[in-house]
C-alpha cells in the first residue's frame, strides 16, 4: 500500500507512517524535507526515524525530528516546529502515527502566524482532520469538559485492539448484546506475535501473522480508529490524541507494551543491517530467517533484557530454533553461539530448566547470565554488556557477532505510565485476583499493559479476557459470582524443529497444566506440543480467541456475595 499524502498547503503536506519503502513517492510528489512528528518505540512494527532518516537524505530530502506525545502537543513542541519549518527547504512532508500530530503541530504554528480559528479548523476539516478540540483546549475557543460537552459516550471503552483487547470485547459481547461498547486504536493491521519466532524460524510466513483490524472488531462494537493520548479516570474518560474526549461508565485498559529500541545505544541505527535482527518486530522477523539460513560460519549472538518482557521465553526460542537449524545444516560446529541474559537463571520456573539446559549444552550454547546489553555497533559487528565484577562493580565488556538477535528493554505504553492508573512502576495498578484497578472501582486492566505477576503472553490475556468480562458484568448486574485469575500463562518452547518444551505455569511458578501428563508432559520436549503450536494455536487464536469463545478458559467463580480476595 502506497503513501496517502495529504496536502495542506502549498508549503506543508501530512501522512500517517511511513516507511522506508514510501520516500520514493513523497520525493515524487515534489517534498524538499521530512519531518518526524512521532517518538520511536510506540508500536511493534513502528519502523525507527533513524531508519527512514537514511533513507531520506540518501534521496536528498532534508530531515528533521520532532517527537510530539500523542494528546499532549505542547507549546514547547510548537517552539521546536516552528524553528525547524522555518529553516527547513519547503515543501515539507510531516508524519506521524496517523497524521494527527502533524497536523496539529501545523496548524497551532498557523495560529501563531495570526491565521483565524475558523480558517485553520476549516483547512483540517478538509483534510480530514477535527482540531476543534485541541484548539478549545488551548484557550482560544470554549474549553471542552463536562457532560454538556460529551461528544462520545460509551457503557464499556476498551483501550486497545490487540489480543488482550478484541479478546475481552468479544467476551464481552458472547455474554451480552445491549451494552454500548468501543474499541480505541489507530492500528489498521493486528498482528498474531507468538507467530514472529516461527517467522525467524522459516516455518511461518509474515502474512500468516497479520490480519486488518476491521475484520476482528466484534460486531456491535464501535471502533474508534484513534490513537490515545490520556486516560483521565477522574473524569470518566479517554482523551484521544486530537483531544477529543471519549467517556464512558467502565473503562478496560489493554494497550499491550512499549518496546524500547532507544534503550540500547547505537540499536535503531543498525537495525534490520550489519546483522542486527529482532524477532520483537513484524518487518524484522524475516531478516531472522535470512541471517540464520545463510549463516555458516562464525559468531552468533542472542540477547535477553531484563523482565518483565513479552513472552519470557521467546529470547532463547530464536536461540534454538536457529541452533536446530545449524545443526540440520551440517554447519553447527562452525558457528560460536552465545545467550547472553540479563536475569540470572534460564527459566522463572524451574521445572522446565533442565529440559532447557540439556538443549543448550547439545547446541553448544555459551550462556552468559548477568549481562545486559547496552551498546551495539553495527558496522564494527560489536556489542557491549553491563555486568558486574568479583568486587561488585559495575563494568562493560564486549563481544563481536556476524549475527545478533536482540530483544528491547520494555516499558508500558508512555500514556499509561503517565496516567494515575499507573503504579509506581509504570504498570496498570489491578488487583491480580479479579484484574480491577485497585484504586478505580470501574476500570480493569488485562494483557501485558497491567502489573499482575504473570507471564506477558497471549495465552494469558486469552485466560485473562472472561475473567474481566464476567467480573465487569457482575459488577452491573449482569453476571452472577466474581471470577478469579490464577495467573496463567503458557509459553511453548521451541527447542527443535518438531519437539516443544509446553510450559504452563501460573502465580508463584505453579504448574498448571492444560493435558494429562500421559498425553503432554511439559516438562519434557513433546511433538505433540509441536503440532499444537505449528498447527492449532493459530486457528485457535483467529477463531476461538478473538471471537469470544472460550474453549478451555472458561473462568472459575466465588459464590455471589462471597468476597473477590
């Protein structure tokens, strides 16, 4: 899909994302420079500035980056626009996640110039853009707020369509059909991420792993294609990034997680090159799969950060998967593998280690605990870990690589951490029993954006997602008895091509197996698992999960009126 460019003026034009692939057209239509108005890190498949920087100059625009927050334009931003248009050759293409910002960022800096509101509202209109709000909210125009104002109200708002929220939504329409419902999130693609290892792996395609968004929204729901940019619980309502207010009765918040690139020095520079590759990417995943096919001899590197992370045991599955296939490839013994992990033991729960142990020694894995990864140089092929000595100080050591798969520290999304819904960690503050806010009687929290004590995976949002539709519905009297959450989580193990390591554990490492021992041991590498991930997980995901049917996690429930501790 091309580039839609849209012209503001003769001088300034707007898109959603870009990618490296679209500079050709912007150039084509007749841009002199390129603005960034969006921070790196704020999705998964969100390619780095300094990636389409490069690419930019190599075509000979001019670059700029202005990294604006969605829904919190300042004038400070404002102040950084204004000096970089005005140096900058016209005309200048701007961008962001879907335009908003740059649009924004343009038209406060016309207001500045002297231009009318009624002008300047009238020119977003017509490209598709209402800055009423945010205009109001800088005080030139009537302020918004109150429910005189309420433009959109809903009975249930979920932040987030990604597993964790087309999961709860649908769970939530299974069990009822006259609740007014929304769903906020400017992503046009859902991705289906456990899918990214076997995409590093050669086994599955990326278009096995993606699906529009539009085809997941249950029916009945509304989609509020929008990004966030504020949860104000105090008020009862979600701002969008353009400032519109979305308010509602209970609020579910699902966002997923941030993955930090600019955590590790020198990274989003090199990128996708030099042999740097990620699986915690959608675009990045084949890159994967083309370093490890064509490697034969040499020094391959894995990196763990640390937790939490999204799926704890996806760093060292792109470590055997790619070991597996050295070792079928004949070339096994040509090639120096090293894990190197910030935690300090391979696995959280330690009835899978040996398992896992007896994989790494046969691929002749060097493991390297205590070591985080804080610097990379591409074009030197060398990285850097932070660990600390005999005498407990803190040092640097490197190590060069002809390949290295990195994982990216990771945080929640920036406009959650900043939310008072935040604990002091940055996380969804929720009662780890019944996943309610603790502090927000009608908000929940579900999937990785939240600070339960469970592994960051699907398989735990697919369990977490009736548990917080009964739970809400009970609390208005449509469903009877509070569910609770044992903190389950799975992660299968792909520690060779056809066998899986099936761990399923919830809080306090507890096992919590889904078969009998006879059928799959997960402790033990199983074929059968093998097919369960190659095989069902999928379908089980596009059609089971995020269609509100609840095969195998129906929620346990108290009594009603016994209590939800």
């Amino acid at each position: 899909m091309s580039v839609d460019i849209i012209k503001v003026s003769d001088e300034y034009a707007v898109s959603a994302q870009i990618t490296a692939s679209d500079i050709e057209a912007i150039v084509a239509s007749g841009a002199k420079s390129l603005v960034c108005s969006r921070p790196d890190g704020e999705a998964n498949d969100q390619p780095t500035f300094t990636e389409i920087e490069a690419v930019a100059r190599e075509a000979g625009l001019e670059v700029a980056h202005v990294p604006v927050i969605s829904g919190k334009v300042n004038e400070q931003n404002v102040d950084d626009f204004l000096a970089v248009v005005e140096k900058l050759e016209k005309p200048i293409h701007a961008y962001c996640r879907t335009g908003t910002r740059s649009m924004t960022l343009w038209t406060l800096y016309q207001r500045r110039l002297g231009v009318p509101d009624d002008e300047l509202l009238a020119r977003a209109q017509a490209c598709g853009y209402d800055l009423s709000e945010v205009l109001a909210a800088k005080g030139r125009t009537a302020s918004a707020g109150g429910p005189g104002h309420r433009r959109d109200h809903y009975d249930i708002v979920i932040v987030g369509a990604g597993a964790a929220g087309i999961a709860v939504a649908s769970s939530l329409m299974a069990r009822t059909q006259d609740l007014a419902i929304a769903i906020i999130d400017p992503a046009a693609v859902h991705y289906y991420q456990p899918g990214w290892t076997m995409v590093g792996a050669g086994v599955f395609t990326q278009q096995e792993t993606v699906k529009t968004t539009a085809s997941l929204i249950p029916r009945g729901v509304t989609w509020i294609q929008a990004a966030v940019g504020d949860l104000e619980p105090d008020q009862n309502r979600v701002l969008l990034e353009d400032a519109r207010p979305v308010y509602y009765d209970r609020l579910i918040v699902a966002p997923g997680i941030k993955l930090d690139w600019n955590g590790i020095e020198g990274l989003v520079e090199t990128l996708g090159d030099n042999g740097v590759t990620s699986n915690y990417r959608f675009d990045l995943a084949p890159y994967t799969w083309e370093l490890v096919s064509e490697l034969r001899s040499g020094r391959a590197v894995f990196t763990q950060p640390p937790m939490p992370i999204k799926c704890a045991g996806a760093p060292q599955k792109a470590v055997y998967m790619s070991s597996d296939h050295w070792k079928r490839s004949g070339c096994l013994n040509n090639i120096d593998i090293a894990f190197y992990n910030a935690g300090q033991v391979l696995f959280g729960v330690k009835e899978y280690v040996p398992a896992l142990m007896s994989y790494m020694e046969s691929y002749g894995v060097d493991l390297n605990f205590g070591k985080r990864l804080v610097r990379v140089d591409g074009p030197g092929r060398t990285a850097w870990f932070e660990t600390q000595n005999a005498d407990g100080e803190t040092v640097e050591e490197s190590t060069r690589f002809d390949m290295i798969h990195v994982v990216p520290p990771q945080t929640a999304p920036d406009f959650v951490r900043a939310s008072p819904l935040a604990d002091e960690a940055g996380w969804v503050d929720v009662d780890q029993n019944t996943l309610q806010h603790r502090r927000y009687e009608n908000v929940w929290g579900l999937g990785d954006a939240m600070n339960a004590p469970n592994a960051k995976t699907a398989a735990a949002a697919r369990m977490q997602a009736p548990i917080v539709a009964n739970n809400l519905l009970q609390d208005i009297g449509k469903a009877r008895g509070v569910a609770h959450y044992n903190g389950y989580g799975s992660c299968p193990l792909t520690v060779e091509r056809g066998k899986i390591v099936l761990a399923e554990f919830g809080y306090g490492g507890k096992l919590l197996p889904s078969f009998p021992r006879w059928l799959i041991n997960g402790e033990k590498p199983s074929r059968l698992a093998w097919i369960l991930k190659e095989k069902i997980l999928p379908p089980v995901y596009w059609k089971a999960m995020l269609r509100g049917r609840e095969w195998m996690v129906e929620p346990e429930r108290s009594k009603p009126g016994a209590s939800a501790a």
